[in-house]
C-alpha cells in the first residue's frame, strides 16, 4: 500500500503536467443539497477552507457544512469511541499522513470511492491512495529570524541547546518533531530515543512549546523566539502577514508533509462527503490555498503563477533528499511518543 513516499520523479513530473492539464467543471453543482459535517484543526486551515471550499462550491449551492474543530489527537480518539456505532458523528476527517493511514489500518476509515470524486482524475501521480484523498502538502524546514540569527541550515541546528529560550516547538507537531529530532541527532527517522534525549537537552536549556501552529506565529512576531522548525507552506504565510521570518531546507533532508481527508466508517452523509472531497480538488481552490497559506497543490491543473510556486515548492535537489515518515513505525509507536511528549517533554 502506498504511505504518501513522495519522490523526486512524481512530484516534477506531476508539476509539469499541470501546464496542459485542462480544468473541468464543479461536480458540487450537480448534487442536490445536503449535509456535511467535517472534522478539521480549528485556526487558519478552518477559515480558509470556509473561504476557499466551503463558501464557494458547497454552501452556494445550498449545502449544509458543519465543522468540529479540535487537534487530530482528540479526534481520532472520538473516531475509536464512536467505532461501533451505527452512525459517526462526522462525515470526513481532516488528519495528517501518518494518521490518516493509521486511522485506516485500524479499521475506522473507509476505501475511497474514486469513480465518486471527477477532480481526482487531476491528482498528481503518487497522490492517490487507497484510504484518504490528499489536499494539500509542503515539507517540514527551519524557521529563523534573520536578523537575530544565521541561518541554521540542519535540524541539528536548529535544535541547539545553545539558543536557549529563544528557540520554540509546537505541541501539536510532536510526531514530526520527535521524527526530526532523530534526524539531527544523526540516525535514521525511526531513531526516536536519540532524537528525545537531543529534545530534552534543547528543552532544559531553555526552549518554549507553543500549543498551536498560530501560536508559535504569535512568538515569532512578538520576538520571544527566534528558530524552530515547521511548513514551508506556513514560512510563506507567516512572510505574507509580515513576520520576520526566513526558512531553509535542513541538510538532512526535510520531513514531507501531507495533509487530506479520510470517510469514516459510519459516516452518515456519504454524498456530501463526496462534494466536499471533489471541491477541495477544484483548480480553483488547489490555486487559493496555495496563494492563501503556501501549501503546494497536488492536482496537476491548479495553474499557480510561477513567481509563487518557486517560493513555495522545492528543487529537484531537495526533492530528492526529503526524508519520508514510516507510517507504520509510527502506527506502532504513536502511542509512547505522545505519552513521552506530554509526561516527560513537556513537563
């Protein structure tokens, strides 16, 4: 099965195919109107896909979108109590790569219907699975000031004891965090007990967690830090609000990221889950989240300006180095490093 391994070949080749794709018109508009309900995180990612998908492909024509925000954590653990009843309480779930394949390995999610979602036939090569439907993605970088430090060009760096309390994590990150820290502590991706004590060393000097995403923005902008590592995608952001803020891909290889959705077992409104999965891969939307939050689209037909998407995607080179989480050394282990990360990192 494959685990979203992004590789050098599928990515070029699909961005290079986007020139000619053509676009194809908005399958929303044929459905009668119903009812969604979306799992998703709360923050910039919710307003935008209200402004982005919601707003203009499924609540103008009359469908009802009803988002449950909370971090993927607390819904996934709602999904596992929910598992034996007749009827979920969400119709999709908004989850990152390794949970999306972790909440499919344990039964809680569905086998996508593609003959279901007529924008799919856009996707670009190797981002089309079997259990969730991609959305949007980026690669994990250093975050820095660049007029309070040099660039930290490794995740080694960037995780230096030595930057004190000016160095800052983010809470709801902790499975790639932890994945990078064993990068920097110079073994491989699944060597999390070398990358934790490498983390703990950063976090008795000093270091901040920040609960959120938009949190670790606000510490940013407010001077309380200066390096941490996230998104590319949100580096780009972060510069459009005007947070002085640079990125640079870590030596090591930077962690791919994906995001997308997945149908939970016992979703009640299959057909507006189906509308709303096709809406979120119009041209149209792809193009806004990429102008709006520098995510990279993964159809081929978004036709992003040139000038945005060399800010936001990666060369050949950096392609060819990124680092792929183990889905399933992560489905093992998921459960000790969040344990570890609430009772010993955190505390």
């Amino acid at each position: 099965m494959n685990r979203f391994l992004i590789d050098r070949r599928r990515v070029l080749t699909g961005a290079a195919a986007g020139v000619a794709a053509l676009a194809m018109p908005s399958f929303t508009r044929a459905q009668a109107a119903g009812t969604v309900v979306v799992g998703t995180w709360g923050g910039d990612y919710a307003q935008l896909l209200n402004k982005n998908v919601e707003q203009p492909f499924l609540i103008s024509q009359g469908w009802r979108v009803i988002q449950d925000q909370a971090g993927d954590p607390e819904r996934r653990s709602k999904m596992i109590a929910e598992r034996r009843l007749p009827r979920g309480s969400t119709d999709i779930q908004g989850l990152n790569g390794p949970n999306m394949y972790q909440v499919y390995e344990l039964g809680l999610t569905q086998e996508i219907d593609y003959s279901r979602i007529p924008n799919a036939q856009n996707l670009q090569p190797g981002f089309r699975f079997d259990y969730c439907v991609p959305h949007i993605y980026s690669a994990m970088v250093v975050n820095y000031n660049p007029d309070a430090v040099d660039a930290p060009d490794s995740y080694a760096k960037a995780f230096d004891p030595s930057h004190g309390n000016r160095l800052g994590f983010i809470d709801i990150q902790y499975q790639y965090t932890i994945s990078a820290a064993a990068l920097a502590a110079g073994g491989s991706i699944t060597d999390i007990e070398s990358g934790q004590e490498l983390l703990l060393e950063a976090r008795r000097a000093g270091a901040r967690i920040y609960p959120t995403n938009e949190a670790f923005a606000q510490g940013l902008s407010a001077g309380e830090i200066d390096v941490g590592i996230m998104w590319k995608a949100r580096t780009v952001q972060w510069q459009e609000s005007g947070i002085k803020v640079a990125s640079v891909v870590p030596s090591e290889g930077a962690i791919p990221y994906v995001s997308g959705f997945s149908i939970p077992q016992n979703a009640q409104h299959l057909d507006g889950a189906y509308a709303y999965l096709n809406a979120m891969l119009d041209p149209s939307a792809q193009r806004a989240f990429a102008e709006d939050m520098g995510y990279n689209p993964v159809v081929t037909n978004a036709a992003v300006p040139a000038e945005l998407s060399a800010r936001i995607g990666f060369t050949e080179e950096e392609v060819s180095l990124f680092k792929n989480i183990d889905y399933g050394f992560l489905l093992d282990h998921d459960a000790e490093m969040k344990t570890w990360w609430d009772r010993v990192f955190k505390a």
